[in-house]
C-alpha cells in the first residue's frame, strides 16, 4: 500500500451487457465518450471498452472500433483508452490483435486462459449460453508480442489461479515489460468466484513490479472492488461487470459505481489517481 | 480429519508419459494388471487408467479399454478401477463418454473447465505442445447424467478454483449424488500451480458431504499429496502425473509412488484405506 | 452473509484515549450520554463502555460506572450498552467482574488471554508504556460464569489467535451459551495487526452459530472493519480505538466513525442492525 | 525452497515432560550426552535443551545447565547447542538472562509475548495448572541486547501471531542482526493451535533474510513439521514436545521422532543439514 493513489477503470460496455438490461451501456462512438467523460469527472483513469455496432451487438470492425475510440480521445484527451483484444466469440485470433495493432491504444487487455464462458442461472445452474473463449499460449504469446511491438501496454487478464501460472510461464520468454498490469476478473460463469483467500493467494503470488487492479462480475463486484482496496490493489467498476448498485437498482450509467469506487477508496484515506498517475504507476510513460 | 484410512490411488499412465520417460509406463492390459498389482499390494485401494494401444498412444477404443480394465479387475478383483472419461485430445465427447456407459467402471474421471493443455519447458517458458481440453458446462452435464444412469460414481476433476465453481454451478441442477468425490489437479500446464494457500480456499469451499483427494504434475507431486494429508484428504500419485521420486531417480513403477504415499499416511498416524474402506468413504457402496 | 444486517458498535471510550487526543472523549456520564446519543442517530446498536473519572482516568468505581450506564441508557434506552470487564491496569480481577455483576449490563467484555499491552511508537519501535494485561484460563472460566449467572451475555475479545483457541478450550466446559459473539482486536501493540488472512483462517475456525465483529487500532481500524463487513462480520469502529478519520482529521466523535461504518455497510447493500435487530442476531432476546 | 538442507532440531526435554511421562526425558548431563548423541547421528544438527535436576525439575541453576551443555558438547562437539532461556515458571528475568550470558551457547530461546501457559485436558476443557509465562517487551529488548553482547544468536519464539507483530516492533530498535531466526509453537495451551493457514499467512509476513523451523505441541507436532517441510521451513521434534510417534506409541528417545524428520525430509528429496550446514543457514558462521 505505498501508493496512495488508486487507480479507477470504469468498463463502459462488456459484450454480454445490453441497453435492455441497463439503457446506459453505450453502442454508438457518441455514447461510449458521453459516459466516459461522465465516469472521468467521477474520478476515472481509464475506461475499458468493447466497441458495438449500432444494434449493440460486439464488433471487431476495425472502423468502428477506432471511430470509437477517437470519440472518446476526442472528447477526454487526457483519459487512458483500453482496448479489449476479446472482441465477442466470432472473432477469429487474426481480428482480435489485428485491431489493437491497427489502433494502438495506451492499453489492451490480454486474456491468459481458454476457458468456459457462459451466461448461466445462478440459481438453478441452467445454462443460457456458452462458448469456449478461446485463449492458447500460442495467442498469449503472439499477443503479447503484437502489443510489444506496436507499443501498446497489455493488461493482462487473469480469469482463475491457473490463468496467472500461464501468465508466469509464458513471462519467461521475456516478451512482457516492467511493471507488469494484471487484472484479476471474479466471477464469470467459467472463471473463479471471489474468495477472499484466494484473492490473497494470488497476491502473495505476484512477481516483483507488478501492479494490479480487479474487477467483479455481477453480485462479486462490489465485495472483490472492496477487498482489492484492503489488498493494495487498484479497482475496476462498470456496466460491463453489473448493471446495479449495491442496493439493486440500476446504476444510471458506470459513473455512478465510479463514484461507489472513489468513495471506498477514500474510506481508506486514498485518493483516485488522475490518469496522469495511474501512467506512472502502470509505466506508461 | 475424522477418518483416519486415506485412500492412495495410482494413476498408472496418463496421455503424456511413455515408456521412453519411465519404462514401468504400461501399455498392453498384462502390463496394466502387472502395474496394479504391484500398486495394490503397496497401499493403494483404486487404480485410475487411461488405457493405451501397443504403441503406447492413448486410446479411445472401447475394445481395448474394456480389456485393459478387465485385466485388472481379473488380476486384482477388489481393487476400483476409475477410468478417464479424457482418452486423449483427438477423442470426440461422444467417444470419451461412450467407453465409460459400455465399460460401467465403478468411477470415472469428469473434468470441470476447458483449458490451455501443454507440454512445456518449466525453465524457458516454451511451449512444445499445446490442445485446449474442452470441457464445456453442456459436456459436464451430459457426461454426470451418463455416469449416473450408468452406476458409475464421478470423480470430479479440478485444474483451478474455477473449476470448483463450475461444478458447483452444474451441481444445482441435481445430477449429482453424494458424497461427492473431487480431486484437486496441481501442476498442469494450463491448470493451476500447487499452492498451499489455494489448496486451504478449495477445502473450505466444498460443500457438506465431500470427500477430496489431490494429485500433482512433476514436482508438485509430492508436496501437494503431503499437503493433501495435513488438510484431511486423500492422495493420488502414479507415473501418469510424475515419473520419478522426490531423489530425482525413475520411480520402479506407479507403486513405489504407492509405497512413497503410505509412507507419508503412516507418518500422520493414519493407515493407507483397503479398496473396501474406500469405497465406503467414497460412496461407492 | 446471510443476514442483511450488520450490527454498528461505537466504542466511545477506553483506557488509553484522552481529551488531549480527541476532545470528543467523554468523561462525564451526561458526556457518555451526549456521544451514546449521537452515535444511535448515526446507525450504532450498541456502544462500548470505559467509564472514566472527571480526571479522565480509567476508573473501577461502581458507582461512576453505573452512572455511566444508566446515563446513557436514560438517553436512548433501547441502545444496547456493553460494559468492559478490563477497567485499567490498577484493578483486580475481583473489581474488574464485581461491577459486571453489580450492573448487569445486557453484554461485557470477556477477554481471553494474558498478553503484553503497550503503548508504542510504531516508526522506532520503542516502547512508551507496558503491563501484561492479565487473563487467566481461571479468569476467563470464573467472568464466563459471573455473567451467565449474571445473565449478562459476554462478548469474548481476541487479540490473537491463540485468544481464539483459549476460548475454545474453555468452552468444552459448557459455560458459555450459543450463539456466541467475538470481537477480533486488531492491531493493539502486544496483539496481532490486521492481517487480512489471519482474518478468514479465524472466520474459518469458528464453531457454529457463532457471531463475529472486529475492531482495529490506529491504523488498522478502517481496513479491518472493511474487511468484516466483506466476510459477513460486524463492525465496531469509535474513539476508543481510533481518533481519527481515514483523511487523517480528528473525528468529531465516535459518531462519525459510525457514520463512516454505515456508509461501507451500505456500499456492500446492507443495512445498519436496529438494536433489537442487534439483540435478534447476538441472542439476547 | 532455495535450500536443500533441512535443519532437524531435537527438543531433547521441556519443562513439562517427565520419565513418567516417557522414560527417555532427561535429567542427568550423562543423559543428555546420551539423547543428543542419538539424535544427532539421527541427523538433527541442533539439541534445545531445558536443563534439569536430579529429580527431573527444571533449573535454573546455573552450574547445572553448564554441566548439561558442556556434557553435550564433549559428546558430541560438533553439534549446536541451543539453551533455553525460559527455565520454568521460578525463575526471575534476571536469572533467566544470566544463564544464557554465563554459559554464551551458540544459540538461545528468546519469547516474545507474555501470555496463559497451561496444562489442559483437551477433552474437557479442564486446566489442571497455569501460570503467565511473562515475556514483556522490556525484557524482549534486554534479553536481545544481552544475546547480541554475549555473541549469542536468538532463536525468536513465537507462539502467536502476535509475537511476530512483537518482534517485528522491537526489531525496529535494530538490535538483532539478519538473518533472524525465528521458531514457530504450535498447540500449547495459552498459544495457537496449528492451522496451516496462519502459518502461511505467518511466513507472508517474515521480513527479508529469515530462517524459520516450527514445533508442535502433543497432537500438533507431526502436522506443523510436515507443514514447515511444504512451505520452506525447518524442522524441531523432541520429546519436549510430544512424548509419542504417530502410530500413538512411546517414542524410544526423540532420536525417533528426529529419524520421522529425516524421513519426511526426504520425502520430499531434501537432505538433513549437518550442524555447519545449519551454522550457515542460522548465520551463526
């Protein structure tokens, strides 16, 4: 806990969060900067993004990806844009980097395990939907070194325990630079549920200059956010993760769990890091 | 810790060791009643088999499945024989699950999460050969409905935290019965690295009526199984998870691993649990 | 988690906090009253009472403790009020549980391990103050029995870990009646600081129909209430342990700690307890 | 695990373990010789020794523990002996100090918190005897400073995580020199009960350049050596802690329970450390 900044992502937009579950998920390049200057004022660094087409479907259409983008560069200059390189399931490897390449935002984030990826109920255990999100060591690799050359930082994602042994394996190759970003993600139907001691384990696991940040999907949200503060960790917030607050409305757009997110940090006497600083922490200039 | 009988189970070869890594690796159906014999006779109450053909390549004819089993169980009949419902990456889900409802061993492998599966250099990082082992919600499903209308008892394979809670996720739906009967996979490239501290989540996340056993892969091998032993469970070892003992020579086959695993029940005051006493504590009868 | 309910206790005042340190804390049993009053508004079911003399020093006095209580309890008489049974240094064994007896608040404290107490600088390390803060095995079991004769109900304080297991030895005399309550010291100079995991091994080591709040000092207070309320604890915040807001300003008084609790427990979804819904939960209805 | 040496350490005889209680506890210098020549050509590099009488009580005299220490030391020469410096609960501070100055072994105890020392039956929850075991911080700084003004290196005892907490505050005076060695108790009543997850969550907390073993009391002592195996650590057995082996027998001398060690030692494919070996691990080379 040395820093006394932390560093707040807001995640506008996932591909499984739609206007039908919360009418501020943003699909068009406009609303994506309407709620990133929004969640910006809040006390974001960083917003992570999954560009939509115009019927909110996940896109991998370079144009609109960087139409998107540059709205929100547009609007918010100074704001730090994260790319998803996850760019729905009918993406080939080939169009998830060919974008990021193409674009070069500051950061992308970079997915470390093939994995189940469902939308399911966590009631019954029914399964709605799934796929298999599709992340080898070949693609950790080649990523990573895309990124690398093109001088885009990656975030690395990490999904369960195992994600973060590929991460350290695959990191002996020496493609990745210091400090390393990682994200812990809890709670995805195929990933790990939060479990405090496992929050702990994988820190305790972390390489020298690293730097983390975590985010939670649906009820884990609000608790993992909470448990990272303690932990030292930054936090990521959004309608990509969960649509409501914690008292179960819907949250009038990522900006107002950015505001949840800036008043636990101030709780523990930090401040929200500017994205000037959230760069420096993260070594991006 | 109220059950002072662990049970040791040999894991008698995998889809990745070959007689070229130990020459103890069995391949033909004598060779496997041979390894078990052995393994019995040393402590171990089940043997866990992926059958081979003659040249030692996994295979995923029943034919041959069903004779490598039925020579065990002719050689040895008390001993459980559990089967892998994972016969090598060119097997279709159909294929993996139809051996298992033809053959009715009385357990059989079900694995909980697809994955990254490696072969890699621990100290470069490089990969020299991956697949992802797909393991999809619908496939956990289909295969726990089949070993249950066939009277086979599952035993749920875990390769991260993640794949607990996919279990426990497709559990809400009713197919399985208890006691459940889990194993903790440690060491897989792809999967999780041991950790004791993961190791503690797990445990405390099972639900009521779980009985857990735990293997590793290489030099997880024996920490994890000693760990396993501290915590209250069970302990897998076989050439398929390691070839060697903890000096660094070639294991004289699975049971000297056996021997090893009784050696560590016995120094907690336990005793290493009769093909009987196991299948009392694993629900079997 | 199952309740929605976190019980707030503000600890107003205890024997190593004084008017110079804060102004804001009471002597006086109508000053008692006033903080009492103003932490019940701000969302407490409980407070936590050192009496003190008019020179502010800790006192065993039966008379100004029972002062004390009943001021506070003709102020808001439906707030729950919990005595301490460790009142300074200078007191015996026999004063400190005879005003217990005497008063019969509805809860005391119960500590339950002799222990370094000290005043400390944290930067030097060197010690300002110290005494042993004596809690016998005789003691906990003769306070255990006083009480329940007393039908005061205890709420056992563990500084450490080895306080938890002193209660659970004790315990197999059948003197204490579920449910019981804990409250978990973090961070007094002689007893364990906040350890985010030496918190979830002591939730875990818990035996059923139990109830945990947590406490820290100085530094420790913020992130350790934080932490119970992510595992499904209660939190006590107040001067006795903390003079300070997260901002680094001297609080206004324990009510503003309060405040902030309510706040946390509210960004996690749940709601400050009522006093009965406090008595419901600890049995003391 | 950078080490392959284990240093085994035999805890030749406490202050609560008589001939009653196994005919091998020592009481004589001559037997002293004899249970540390055993146990070190069983492969222990260190003895802790609590001198005794003639009738088996402890001592603090000083003539007599030289006498043991020496016997043992024209004995075995080679092996490094560690006094006690808690020599039953008659003893002043200062006697206990002197001792250690007077004689100047190698090695010494150093406690670090003052806490319930009991004999319990763990049934019943019945004490049959305590007393505090007084360890305040003051004489943890002055027996430090004897230690290090004597060339006596301490062997930190910690019996609760708060005694880390107490070390790592009195440490910053900088009176002890790295490495530090610390030793972990487990299972005495008035201490923690072994937990394999406060023990991680204790070796997370260790500054940079620290040795540790771990002792267990009675039913704690083969589980937390096991344990100290898995994470890194050294090993202390000895009739001090535990009477008996596993299988629930008599152990014939603590040689026995150093020939366990040794095994399991190996188990993992370390080596016992020779008592230079270990001279170099503890810096006392």
């Amino acid at each position: 806990m040395k820093d006394n900044k932390v560093i707040i992502t807001a995640a506008l937009s996932g591909a499984g969060t739609f206007k039908q579950n919360n009418p501020s998920v943003p699909y068009s390049p406009e609303e994506f900067a309407d709620e990133a200057e929004k969640s910006y004022k809040a006390g974001a660094a960083m917003v992570h993004i999954h560009a939509r087409g115009d019927d909110g479907m996940a896109t991998h259409d370079i144009g609109r990806i960087k139409e998107t983008h540059d709205a929100i560069k547009e609007r918010v200059p100074n704001l730090i844009v994260n790319l998803s390189s996850a760019v729905g399931p009918m993406a080939t490897p080939e169009q998830r980097i060919a974008q990021i390449v193409e674009i070069k935002p500051e950061m992308a984030s970079l997915n470390t395990n093939s994995m189940n990826y469902a939308v399911a109920d966590r009631k019954s255990g029914s399964i709605m939907f799934e796929f298999i999100f599709t992340n080898t060591f070949a693609m950790l690799k080649e990523f990573g070194e895309a990124m690398r050359d093109s001088g885009v930082k990656p975030e690395i994602e990490i999904y369960d325990i195992g994600g973060l042994d590929n991460f350290l394996l695959i990191n002996k190759q020496g493609i990745f630079t210091q400090p390393y970003n990682l994200n812990f993600v809890w709670g995805t139907a195929g990933g790990q549920a939060f479990r405090p001691g496992a929050f702990i384990t994988m820190v305790n696991s972390l390489p020298e200059n690293t730097v983390y940040t975590t985010c939670g999907i649906g009820r884990d949200q609000f608790p993992a956010c909470m448990q990272s503060n303690i932990l030292g960790g930054h936090i990521r917030v959004g309608l990509e993760d969960n649509t409501k607050m914690p008292n179960g409305e819907l949250a009038k757009g990522s900006y107002e769990q950015v505001e949840w997110a800036a008043n636990i940090v101030r709780s523990l006497g930090r401040e929200p890091a500017t994205p000037d600083e959230a760069r420096k922490i993260m070594g991006l200039i």
